[in-house]
C-alpha cells in the first residue's frame, strides 16, 4: 500500500522561469519519505542525526512531464522496495489532479554512521518496507 | 484574529549544526503567509507572477530565540497590519509547543509589477488584512 | 573540451546529517552549466526568463560515491552532448582533489517558452555544443 | 577593512516573480561570512560542525533596495564588530555595480555547542574581527 502525501508548491519552490526549480522536485520527493517515516513512529530527529545508522542516498533519478506552479496542489504517491540486505529503493509518483507531472527515485543504503560501513537494515526499516511496500503475494 | 499555519521541520531545513538553517525560518514565514492569502481565496500563481501588481518586501528581520530541530513540529501565528495606503507589514510569531523559537517580521509594499511604481492596496489585499489583522476598536 | 567550474561546499549545502542534501548536488551542476553559457556569451537573465526559447529539463540522474561536506572545494566538469534536432544532455562529474564524488546527468528539450512546443535547438546553443562538448573526429 | 566577497546570482536564487527571492538575499551574506572565515585560516568544516563552540545567529534583519536577477554579479561588503565578550554583528552591503541593492545584519553569539552555555570569543575569532572590522582609532 503506497503512502500518499500532499503538498502544495510554495513560491520558494519556484524559479525566475516561472516554475518549480528541477532539483526542488527531490525535495519534495524526501519530504514524502520523511512524512512515511514519521507516520510509522520513526523520531525524525533521531533517524536524521543518529551516528549508529544512516541511510544515505546512492542514486537519485527523475521524469519530468510537466511543469508545476506556485499553489499546485501536489500528491506524491511513494513505494519502497527492499532491495538487499543493506539496501532499498523508493519510487515517487507526483501528480497535480488526474495528470502525473513527475516520476522520481531514490535508492538508498544502510550504514554505520560513523565507519561508513554498510550495515544490514534495522527491524523498523524492514516493518516501514512491509507498511508502505508492494505486497508480493506467493502463489 | 491572527492567522495560524502549522509546519514540520524537514531534513532540508537544517543544516551541519544540526538544526534549521537561519535563513529558512524567513522562508517558512513566507509559507505561513501563502498559506493565509490561499484561505482568504487569492490564487497563487496569479498572486505571485501577476505583473499588474506586486507585493516585494523592503524590509525583514528576525530573533531567534532557541534552535528547531527535524520533525519539530511548528505553529506559525502570523498577523497583518496596515501601515499606509501602499504598504502593510506581517509579524510571524513561531512556536513548538509551548516554547516560542522565533519572531519575525516583513514589510511589503504595493507596486506596478512592470513600472515598479508604488501603489494603493487592493480592495483584496484590504480585506485579506482586515481577516487576519488586529481588531482595532473605536471607543 | 570539457568546462570546468569550481565550487566551494556553503554551509547552506548542508544537513542535519553534516554533509551536503542530496539535491543540492543537482543545484551545483546547474550552476555549472550557468557559468559554461555565461563563458559563451549568454546573458543569463534573458536566458532563464525568455518566453521565446526555454531549455527545460526532462531527465536527471545522479550516482553519489562520497559524501561533501562544508568548506570542500569541489570541481564540476561538465560536458555536453546533442541529442537531436531539439534536445542535448549535459553529464558532470563532481570531484573532490583526486576523487570523484558524485556523477550526474541533466538531459534537456528546447521548446517555445509560451506554446511549451518543441522547436530546434538554436544557431548559438549549438555553438555552446560545440565549445563544450566531446570532439567527434571523423575518420 | 572591510572584506568583499563577489557572487554571480543563479537560477536555484530566483522565484516565480522572476527576482531573487527575499530570503536568499542572506543565505548570500552568509556565504561572505564564510568565505572571510576561510581566508583567515578557519577550517569550515570544523568551524560549522564543532561541538565545543559555535557562533548561532540570534538576530538578523534586511532592507531591500532593489530586485537582483539571475546573472547579476553581486559585490558583498563585510564588515564585524564586537559586541561585548561573548557576540559579534556583522553588516553587509550588497551592491551591483555602483548601485546598493541591499543592506544586512547578522547579529551572532558565541556557545559552547553541547551544552549551549554563552562563552567568551576566542582568540581566533578576535583576531578575525580585528583583520575584518573597522578600525577604531584612539586620539
């Protein structure tokens, strides 16, 4: 089950062409995943700033199809997938109404904070997989 | 009656010392004002690329009295004021839970958006300031 | 001949976590491409506000190797490459002394600034091709 | 003597109204902070990051004179001053060309970073704002 947050564009968001500036569509894309973390019970605080384990960003794509506008409502759809055993991806949906404006991504990997050594993902990471990832059902 | 507009701080809000960068609380106050005109039935991407009227701040400033964090949860109270036929100011009062973190304020004055010429308030932005401005009451 | 634009690390690049947000990565290789069309004779605020040609971006991707952090001195090489009649992708390569921290992609259309339609690259974007972008030697 | 600081403005730097946006007008000025930081010898990696002191802004404040667009090449003047023992301000001139497009202040207090207890400037920052302020001469 996808978790869906909602934003509007805000006029910081924008550029002197008169549309949302292309690296800002990441950060909304990052606010959706901090919003998914914090509804799971995550302390963002903590999660963010923790030295134990990080989970820093190691690809970052997106799909531009249209453009977006100071007071668009947005909603961002987000997926996890796990990927190893230290790793995992999220894919974003931005649509405006019924029209898809973007399609992001970003694969993230689990670390030790302070030797920067990948590190298996924690039993929480993998319950935030299970909550908002597709379900894969056995036949 | 002043306007109030609730924020979570986001990861990219902050900065290396661990807290929210000092120049985004200015942002987040900008938010709080969007946010208000968006209640009071301006459209947004009119308001903010409009070129027959604009609303440039002249001035701003801002105390800070102790540091926000990631997933602080905010309330922005934000209440207009009129100074003269062309011009009004906004002061942001910023608060996590009891504590108040901020005080901020901008000036904003009524131009032609292509002459940048001054000129009078609108009939909209007069009511947007008598909705969320102080009573004043004759006696 | 690849361009070369160097960049120091502000501690407004900066998060929570001490290193630099993952999107501001993209910010810096825009401002790469900024300063390789201000080298070419470009005036930018015509560039980024004409309604005539506009050079929006439809595609980025970013593979991130090491982390950045505030008061690195970064070197962005940034080369260009037509695409079609209408489009070009820019890849960059951001690093640190000796090491590659980061690799990144922006790939671009040219379209008519007010109708969104796409139209050929102009006379002087494909002399900026040329300037910057990989020599293709016949044999 | 003052120290300058020169800064071509971006794309990332505007908004929809096809200007700098207001805030970024002092993530600008910080950016001359730490550039006059690096050239007296600060290591600003550490300098942002140090647990045992830092330099938070308490108070900050902005006059816009007039509107900066993309491709403007900004001159920021910086001028600190010692407040008493333990805070400092700084203020800065923006200028294009012969023209004064802004006036900032950043006011700055000196902690200790863990347990966020005032404390008295160091040396090193004494002698930063000896090298960068006016000179006050004794008759």
């Amino acid at each position: 089950m996808a978790f869906t947050y909602t934003r509007t564009v805000r006029f910081q968001d924008t550029d002197a062409a008169g549309v949302v500036y292309f690296a800002n569509v990441l950060t909304m894309c990052h606010e959706a995943y901090e919003a998914s973390l914090a509804v799971s019970g995550f302390d963002l605080k903590v999660f963010f700033s923790n030295s134990t384990t990080a989970f820093p960003i190691v690809h970052t794509s997106v799909d531009f199809f249209r453009p977006l506008f100071c007071g668009d409502s947005l909603s961002i759809s987000l997926t996890p997938q796990k990927l190893q055993s230290d790793s995992f991806e999220i894919a974003y949906e931005i649509s405006v109404g019924e029209k898809m404006a973007a399609k992001a991504l970003t694969r993230h990997v689990c670390i030790d904070g302070k030797s920067r050594k990948r590190q298996e993902l924690s039993m929480e990471m993998g319950l935030w997989l299970q909550q908002w990832g597709e379900q894969i059902t056995e036949t």
